[in-house]
C-alpha cells in the first residue's frame, strides 16, 4: 500500500505542476513559443538524457531479462490494444480515438512516477518500454492519425541517442565521476516541472461542460484507462518470472493517459486537434484514479 500512497502523492503533484503550466498561460506570462520550445527542450534533450543515465552501472543479468520481459510484454499490449480498437472502431472514422486509446503517455507520466516510487535504480524498465512505445508511435502509430507514411525516419529521433548511448553505458559498466554525476542529476531533475507545465497548458481552451458531455470522451476513458489494462493487469498475473518491478511498471503504463502526441501529431498533419487535446485532457484528470485503482489490484494480488 505504501507504494499506492507514493503514488497517489505523485500524480497530485503532476497535477498541481500541470495547474501551475495552466494558469501561467491563462494570464499569459507563458506563451504558446515558450511553450513549444520547452517541449523541445524535453524531447530533444532531456529525455535521451533521462534514457542515458538510466543504463548507468551495468545490470545483472536477472535486470536484463526483466528489461527483455518488460520490453516484449509492452509490445505484446500495444498490439491488443490495436486489434482490440480496430475491431471496435475500426468500421467507424475514428483513428484519432483509435490512437488515443492504443498510445499511452510514458515520458511525461511515466518517467516521474517511476522516479517517484522506485527511484533510477528501476528507470531503465520505463525508458526500455519507451523505446518499444516510440518505435510504434512513429511506424504505425503517425499514420493511424496523419493517414500517410511517416515522413521521418524513427532512428532520427532524439530518444535513440539516449538509448545508444546508454548501451554503451550499459555494456562497458560505466560510471560518471562525482561532478559530472551531479550535472546530470540537476538536469534531469528538470524534467518533471517542465514536463507537467507544458502538459498543463495544453487544457487552456477547454470547456469542462463540453468534456463532460462528450459520449466520445467516455468511451476513450473507458477503453484507454480500464479496459485494456484490466487485460494486461490478468496477463501480467498469469505469466510466470515477471519481476514485481516488471509488472508494477507495466500496469501502470498501461493505465495512464494518452500519449500527448494525441494532440501534436493532430495539430501537425491536419487531424481534429481539439478533439485530440481533449482526449489527452480527459485521461489524464481521469487517470489519477485509474492507475491507483490497477496498482491496488496488482499489488492485492501479486503481494
């Protein structure tokens, strides 16, 4: 329980980060270019630096398999939740809610949660799934929303400098000296706060009484934050040899919001950005229920 309650704590404090984000753009002394360069300083820099140091130290190698089990089960999930929504969905013109539900947001969300309660010692499950979550976003993921072939290529984005560079890290047991070391930890102590503000600003143009009303948005919610992590939630306690850390990051993954590209890759190529904004708005207030109430379960179960 007491890992619920770290928890529970944490995304109270996303939340009032992402209030804080919301209310500096609402009087506008955050502008919508400030705010766009902060999500390039998160994407482009800070998260491959967040990836990189997660492979500090060299594993064991019970840690590799866990990664290699973490790692297969994410991509196993991701692809029930794309056949699951194609054979819900897939007769109406609904990709966009198709995406949401199928793409979860594990930087902004996971990233600090798993700091939260296990510390970096247990990040390089998170940043492994990431890995699998942005090679999907950008192979199958983008077209599903823009309707054509992504027009970059994956292995340009900034993540897999992280991911190179961690492997190097991780095969050479490397260490960083005392300075350098606290370098990285004051920059990428940085990611949360910047993380959550932008994240907040996001909400600045909502309605609460049109999300409220919206049938969509429910289904969303729905099928986002409960449906389908129930199934991963019964998958992870049937399998064998998963790791506690394994499954408790796994579900909770799989019960956060979705992906903030929900409403970026909208807004870039022409899809229903708004509704897209909406849905990423609608799981993440909603999923400061959904996560505890998965991890409760696993944790009922698993301890």
């Amino acid at each position: 329980m007491s890992f619920i309650i770290i928890v529970v704590q944490q995304l109270i404090v996303m939340f009032i980060l992402s209030l804080c984000g919301y209310v500096l753009v609402k009087r506008k002394d955050l502008s919508g270019q400030t705010i766009s360069e902060l999500n390039k300083i998160i994407t482009v820099y800070l998260t491959p630096l967040v990836t990189a140091k997660s492979f500090l130290g060299g594993f064991t190698s019970d840690q590799l398999i866990q990664l290699f089990y973490g790692m297969s089960l994410y991509l196993f999930f991701t692809m029930v939740r794309l056949l699951g929504m194609r054979w819900i969905l897939g007769r109406y013109n609904r990709q966009i809610d198709q995406y949401a539900v199928i793409f979860s947001n594990t930087g902004f969300i996971g990233i600090p949660l798993t700091l939260a309660v296990f510390g970096e010692e247990y990040l390089f499950l998170t940043t492994g799934m990431m890995v699998v979550h942005t090679i999907l976003n950008w192979t199958i993921g983008l077209p599903m929303v823009s309707g054509t072939a992504p027009k970059r290529k994956f292995w340009q984005n900034p993540m897999y400098i992280g991911v190179a560079v961690g492997i190097v890290f991780l095969l050479t047991g490397a260490s960083l000296p005392p300075l350098l070391n606290s370098i990285f930890n004051t920059l990428t102590g940085l990611y949360t706060p910047l993380a959550m503000v932008c994240l907040g600003s996001y909400f600045v143009d909502f309605s609460l009484s049109d999300y409220f009303s919206s049938r969509r948005m429910w289904e969303v919610v729905f099928f986002r934050l409960f449906l389908f992590p129930a199934i991963a939630l019964i998958g992870v306690l049937l399998l064998p040899n998963i790791d506690y850390h394994t499954g408790f990051i796994l579900v909770m993954l799989q019960a956060g919001p979705s992906a903030m590209t929900t409403a970026i890759f909208s807004h870039l190529y022409g899809g229903d950005y708004e509704h897209g904004a909406k849905l990423v708005f609608g799981t993440t207030i909603m999923s400061i229920l959904s996560i505890p109430f998965m991890l409760y379960l696993y944790n009922l179960f698993v301890l």
